[in-house]
C-alpha cells in the first residue's frame, strides 16, 4: 500500500485543523500536514451521521435495522 505524502514537502503526517472561513455561517476542519501546514482536504466540522441517528432516536425513529 502506498504512503501518503504533502505535496509541498513530501511530509507523511497529517492533522485535522478548524478553518477559519471569511463570512462563512459554517464550521470546517482542513486535514493539512502537520510538518508544513499545507491544506491537503477538508471535512466537515461535524459528524452529519451522527447528529441524524441521535435525531432519529429523539423522535423513536429506528434507522438501524
């Protein structure tokens, strides 16, 4: 399997990181290189998944059959 590397520096460790966007009403989290700091991707700053299933269970809804 081959390693992932920065692209900047060839670096082979990453980190998630808070973005501050200007003007955005939304959170998100950059997984950049933890030697360079170079943006690599993004995800989402919260676990949609997560806040559906918990919402489910609130209103008796079993989404997991």
């Amino acid at each position: 399997m081959a390693t992932s590397k920065c692209p900047k520096c060839d670096g082979t460790s990453f980190e998630l990181k808070e973005l501050k966007i200007k003007d955005s009403n939304f959170r998100i989290n950059g997984i950049q290189c933890s030697h360079c700091g170079c943006v690599i991707g993004t995800s989402e700053y919260f676990n949609t998944s997560e806040l559906i299933l918990k919402l489910a269970k609130k209103l008796n809804i079993n989404l997991l059959h």
